[in-house]
C-alpha cells in the first residue's frame, strides 16, 4: 500500500517519524533541484533543503489535513530559497558567468556541457526578478500547475496565469534584444 | 499583435497537455492566428528547452548525510534524552551517526539487554566527561563517512528492519 504525501503528513504530525522519512526520501531531491535552479551556489541549496524540512518538522502541527503537501512543501521551500537567495545575493558578486565555484561535478566533459548550459540559462532567465524566475521554473521545470502555484503564492489561478504571461513576455524582449545584439 | 480573446486563456492547459482533442484543435488553430499565444509557447518551449539541456544533479552523498544528521537532531531533540537509549536514539543525542556509533561501540559504554544494544545516558554522560569529549569529536567528525547501511533514517529503503526493532523500545 502506497500512503499519499497528505497522508503521510497527518501521520508524521500525530508522532510517527517513518512518516517524514518517507516524505524526505520522495522530495529531497525535487527540493535540491529547484533550490539548486533558483540559489547561485550548491552549498546555499543545500542548506535550503535542510531549511524545508526543518520548517516541516516544526511546523508539522499547523499542517492542514486534506491541504496538497505539494503545494505546502514547495510553499515553504519557496520562502526558505528567498531568505537564502537575499543573503547569497548579498555575499556574491555574480558579474561574471564563467565563474565554476558553484558548479561541482567530476565528469569534465559534464562539467563543461553544464557550464554552458547554465550560463545560456542564465542568460535566458537574467531579465527576471527573482520571485519570477521561481515562479518559471516552479511552472516550466516542476510541471507544477496554475492551480497549485496559486495555492504557493497565495493568488488565485487567474493572477499566476497573468503572472506567467508578463514573465513570458518579459522574456521574449530579452531575447530579442539578445538576438539583436548576437547579429551585430 | 492579437488582443487577448477567451481561447488565450487556454495557453496554460495547452502547455500542461490537458486540453480535450476538440479543445486542444481549436486552441492550434488559433495559434495560426495569434501572435501573443504563439510567443508565449514559443517561449515555454526554449524555457523548458533550456532546463532540460542543463543537467541537474539531486541532493549529493555527503550533503543528504548532513541534512538527515540534522533532521534526526531536530527530530530527537526536542524530546528529553531518556535514560535508556537504543542506538538511533543514542546517536541523535549524541549528534553522530547510528553507523560511526556502531563502529565505536567497544569504546562506548553500552549494555546489551534482551539481544538488544541500549546505552545508559547517566553513563555515557560520565564517559563523556572521562574522554574530555576527544572520542565523541571523532565520531561526530566521521559522520560524513559514506557508511549508507547504517546511516539510512528508520523508514529509508535500507533501515526498514531497524525500524521495527527501535519501535520496540
């Protein structure tokens, strides 16, 4: 028998620890990925999923049963990337794209295609606010839909429809003005 | 560029998949004339282009050690210490891993009671303060050792027989 994330939840709030265990096993790296796409360094992401999970423990008794954990969860995790994403931005200089600190994997060939690939990204993503490339990449990288992204954000699905069609638009001016300045 | 007609607000379905044949053939069609909607799929589409040319690793090794070490703190924490603790309970306390506690164990005081291992706190207490906490430093700076067998939380794929056995207290 397969609980469901809610379910498992409600257990883990009444006492059983098995409960969270499972829990961390199912969205661990889900959280790590998204942290990982919003935060500069992979240490700062780290100490993100550590954060949910925290919050989760401690605020397990103000979970709402029958309330998506999904949303719950991420609703946390959005919160924790901000509070970490403010400092990090404070502490590093990020002018230069070709900076690897962040970037720690052995393979080089994997290496390089990432750094490439992250930096086209960043390119991509840099015209956007931070809550905005968050909630991209919530939309566009964790498939999540405009009804749990308002249940994160606290709007309605109407508002993160109009949200995501600015931050669309938004993107492709940069990209014009991109593809502009490659012609030249 | 088109101004936003009824059929635009179909664009998040669209891209999520959900829409009806019917739906999802006039919403097509109405790509062909809208330029708005045809920008933001045009954009969706190198969004999740781009993600997916840049490969994400999950949480490392050494770094879903840490945070399991401190979720298990957390967790076991805010409980006061028992006097009598099995091994998860005991390396919470102490803030290492089950599995560094595990290799240590002929260091540690530690009495075995129904096949059981338990660990008298009064007593790890007072070894604590005989050892001036040189032994406990040296677990807990080991507890980054990939020992995965014993370092599983109680539910995790590996730790499930542990778990009943600490249930069991």
């Amino acid at each position: 028998m397969t609980f469901s994330d809610e379910e498992l939840m409600v257990m883990f709030a009444a006492g059983t620890m098995a409960a969270f265990d499972m829990l961390y096993e199912r969205y661990r790296h889900r959280l790590f990925r998204f942290a990982r796409s919003c935060l500069i360094s992979v240490s700062a992401a780290e100490d993100a999923v550590q954060d949910v999970f925290m919050r989760v423990i401690r605020s397990a008794t103000q979970y709402r049963p029958g309330y998506s954990f999904k949303s719950w969860v991420f609703q946390i995790a959005a919160n924790c990337i901000r509070d970490i994403g403010r400092v990090e931005r404070k502490m590093i200089c990020r002018n230069s794209h070709n900076d690897t600190s962040g970037l720690e994997i052995d393979d080089r060939s994997f290496h390089v295609r990432r750094i490439v690939a992250a930096n086209e990204l960043d390119q991509y993503l840099k015209v956007l606010e931070p809550d905005e490339r968050m909630l991209l990449i919530l939309r566009e990288y964790e498939g999540l839909k405009t009804e749990t992204l308002a249940d994160i954000t606290g709007t309605s699905p109407g508002n993160i429809r109009v949200r995501l069609h600015r931050i669309r638009q938004k993107l492709a001016a940069g990209r014009s003005a991109v593809d502009r300045e490659g012609e030249i | 560029m088109n101004t936003t007609s009824k059929t635009c607000l179909l664009l998040e379905d669209y891209l999520d998949g959900q829409l009806s044949k019917p739906d999802k053939d006039s919403f097509t069609a109405h790509l062909a004339e809208c330029d708005a909607c045809r920008e933001q799929v045009r954009v969706s589409e190198k969004v999740r282009e781009l993600f997916n040319q840049h490969p994400q690793t999950g949480l490392s090794d050494d770094a879903d050690l840490r945070v399991r070490m401190a979720l298990r703190r957390e967790q076991y924490g805010k409980e006061p210490a028992k006097d009598v603790m099995n091994l998860e309970e005991t390396a919470a306390w102490l803030g290492v891993t089950p599995g560094a506690l595990a290799e240590r164990l002929d260091e540690i005081p530690a009495f075995e009671i129904g096949g059981r291992i338990r660990f008298s706190r009064k007593r790890l207490e007072k070894w604590i303060e005989m050892k001036d906490g040189d032994i406990l430093l040296q677990l807990q700076q080991s507890h980054l050792r990939k020992d995965n067998n014993l370092l599983q939380f109680p539910g995790g794929k590996h730790g499930k027989q542990q778990s009943g056995n600490s249930g069991a207290v």
